[in-house]
C-alpha cells in the first residue's frame, strides 16, 4: 500500500484519532501526522459513499473515504454536490531524491488529484493576493521584494533593510491557521531560541515584531548561496574534504546551540546553507530553529505521540516517543554524514514506515562500501557507525567530540592521498 493511501485496507482499519486517516491493523504510526497507532482498537469501516464530503463547522471539503475534519475534528458530513476546494496534496512515500516524507491526504482519483492541484495553487495565490505583504514596508524600515518559500506554519521573504539598505530575509507567520494560540507560541518561540545564539555557523536574528498586531515576524540575515539540500540534489554528494568541512562546520554551531540548552530536533539538509564561498568559517549556516525547545525551563508545543520533521533523520527514541536531548541531533549529523558522503541516506526503503523499522532495528553499511577512495574500518566508518548507534548513551555524547573525530578522519584521508 502506498504511504498514507486509505484503499485496498478491509473492512476493519485502525483510525487515527488525530486526523481521521484509516489504515491496515498492522501500521505503527499515523503516515499524516505521526500519532502513534499501535494498540489502538481497530474500527468497522463502512463503504464510503461516492463524492467528496466537507467538514459542518469549517466548510473544507475532504476526500470520501475522511471521517474528521483535522482541523477542528468535527465528522465529516457527505455531499456529492460540492466540490473539493482545499483538498490536502497528493500523498507521496518519496520524493525525487528518494527521502520519505510524512506524507497528508490522498485524493480518491486522478481527476480529483488534478482538481487538488489546480485549487492548492489557486488558494496559494489568494493568499498571497491577500496578504498584501509584497512591495509594503513593515515595522517602518524593511521593503518586502519577494517570496522565498513557505511553510505549514510561515512565509519567508527577502526584504531590504531601508536605512542599511542590506538585503535581510522576514519569516511571516500566516495570518490564519488551526490552533493559533500554538502556532503563534511555537513561532514566538523560534524567534526568542534563534536569537539566543550567537554563532558564525548559526543564522542571526536581526529583528523581531509583529505585522497587523497579530502575525509576528522574524527578521534573519539573508544567506547568498543554497541549501546542502539542493547542493546534494545537484552533485549527488561531496567531496571528503568539503563533506568534512561542513560537517564540522555544523558541529560547531550545533555546540553553540547545545551549551545554551537548545535542540534543534530537525536537522536535515533543507535546513543546512551553504554560502557562496566554501573557504570561509562561516560557510555553512544552520536555520529554521522552528520545533527546538530547551532542555530545561522551556514548554514543549508538540503533543506525545506525535512525531515532527522528516523520517530519514529521526533517531530511534525520537520514533519510540522516549523522551529526546542533545543526542538525537547527533543521530541526524549522523545521517546527514552518511548522506554528504555516500550520496544516500544510510535507510532506503518503499514507504515511511518501512524506513523508520530500519532506524529502529537496521544497520547500515560502512561509507567505505560506497566511496572507494576510503579504506574499510576508516575513521569515517567509525564515525558514522558510532553516530548512528541505537542507544543514545552509546553514540558521541557531544557534537564537539564529533566534530574532533571528523577533523583527525580529515587529517588522515589528507595524508594518505600524499603517501
């Protein structure tokens, strides 16, 4: 079964008491939003009717086979006559570079996939035509130019700082969205942790406020370069030295984040940049900061039992829902070692699920199988073998100890390519 498709599954399925997404009695977690789904009852599902339904109280229209609206968990109620308007996108178990995302709602057919499509852009476009946020001047000195990219929560701009005349970017927070009393904690918290942290490895927050007395914004340093996402989907994967370099680079700034009592908790190449010039210190910046919390004294915004961020980089008690500290991120660097060099990420597989089992239980195989210029049993097998060990208590238990281990494997591949 496709990741997050809700055909072919009986009579009987277990129903995700979060967002109302049915799957087989044997799934683990909910493919939409992470809840955990093991040991809940199964229910009898009946023949869902032809034509979409929408939701009574919010008027979002839904495929047939939903039974909750996510939103404001209402039943969803039958209606042929309507058509789908706000249809969440096509469920996808992978994307082109092969890493598995959590994926929302399937469209029952092709035509409702294409109408999907066609009313997500159209909604987009409203959005943005409402917003009115492009070409005006917020908090008085910063001219908003253009859309950078958006997200679940915000929208992020380039703007130009009008007395500096500097180029800076503006995260926006959506102006309407479910649960807004999280959202705008989980928001105004971001901006108070990615302030706190002063590093050349780190985005630095120039400005905070809130635009219509309700939406807050975020103002960061504009970064001239590309994520390690779009690098890696370009080149595949990177040299030794250069992986080496931005690995420890991000170790680096990780550490800074760590001493302050900050988990990033979704670290991943999306959220790795790399500037124009790989010879300087801070090449590599670290960003979105949006689901970290603090160790101690900071309130966690994430309901138990729900998993947030991409599965590739999720360590094994991050998917067991056992409580997460500094290591976990260490898991992902581990990862993203694994992905920089071997030009893959260390679990492959068909679906999420199938990925997270791998986390839970797998091993992966050494870099050395997939660089030839790296001898087997390497300080970079070691590396990334320790890094990804199962048990926290068994990985590195500092980002600046990894970041010592990648500098003497850097040393040593340097020195036997002179020998």
């Amino acid at each position: 079964m496709t990741h997050g498709s809700n055909t072919n599954i009986g009579s009987k399925a277990i129903v995700c008491p979060s967002c109302g997404l049915r799957y087989p009695l044997t799934a683990k977690f909910c493919g939409h939003d992470g809840t955990i789904l093991a040991g809940l009852t199964p229910t009898v599902i009946q023949s869902a009717p032809e034509g979409p339904k929408h939701c009574p109280s919010c008027k979002t229209v839904y495929p047939s086979y939903a039974l909750f609206c996510p939103v404001d968990a209402s039943v969803l109620v039958s209606n042929s006559t309507l058509q789908p308007r706000m249809t969440a996108s096509t469920p996808t178990s992978q994307n082109t570079n092969g890493h598995n995302q959590i994926d929302a709602y399937a469209p029952d057919d092709a035509n409702t996939r294409a109408l999907a499509k066609q009313n997500a852009s159209a909604d987009a476009e409203e959005l943005f035509s409402n917003n009115q946020v492009i070409g005006k001047i917020i908090a008085g000195k910063y001219k908003v130019e253009s859309l950078l990219g958006e997200g679940g929560m915000a929208q992020v701009f380039r703007a130009t700082h009008i007395g500096l005349e500097r180029p800076v970017v503006i995260k926006l927070m959506h102006s309407s969205m479910p649960s807004m009393d999280t959202a705008m904690k989980r928001f105004e918290q971001e901006c108070k942790v990615t302030a706190k942290l002063d590093h050349p490895n780190v985005v630095s927050v120039f400005d905070v406020g809130t635009l219509e007395g309700r939406r807050p914004f975020l103002v960061m340093e504009f970064i001239q370069g590309e994520s390690l996402r779009d690098y890696l989907e370009r080149e595949g994967k990177m040299s030794i030295k250069d992986a080496s370099t931005v690995m420890m680079q991000v170790c680096s700034g990780l550490a800074e984040a760590h001493a302050q009592g900050i988990i990033h908790r979704d670290l991943k190449p999306e959220n790795i940049m790399l500037r124009e010039r790989s010879d300087r210190p801070d090449w590599v910046k670290i960003v979105d900061f949006g689901i970290a919390h603090l160790k101690q004294g900071g309130q966690r915004l994430t309901r138990t039992g729900i998993a947030i961020g991409t599965v590739d980089y999720m360590s094994p008690e991050y998917l067991s829902d056992k409580p997460i500290d500094h290591r976990a991120d260490i898991y992902a660097l581990g990862v993203i070692l694994y992905e920089v060099i071997a030009g893959r990420c260390p679990y492959a597989a068909e679906s999420a699920e199938a990925v997270m089992a791998k986390h839970l239980w797998g091993t992966a195989q050494p870099l050395s199988y997939y660089r030839t210029e790296l001898q087997p049993g390497c300080i970079f097998d070691q590396i990334a073998e320790k890094s990804l060990l199962k048990e926290p208590e068994d990985r590195f238990q500092s980002v600046s100890d990894m970041r010592n281990e990648l500098q003497r494997a850097l040393q040593e591949y340097e020195s036997l390519k002179q020998a």
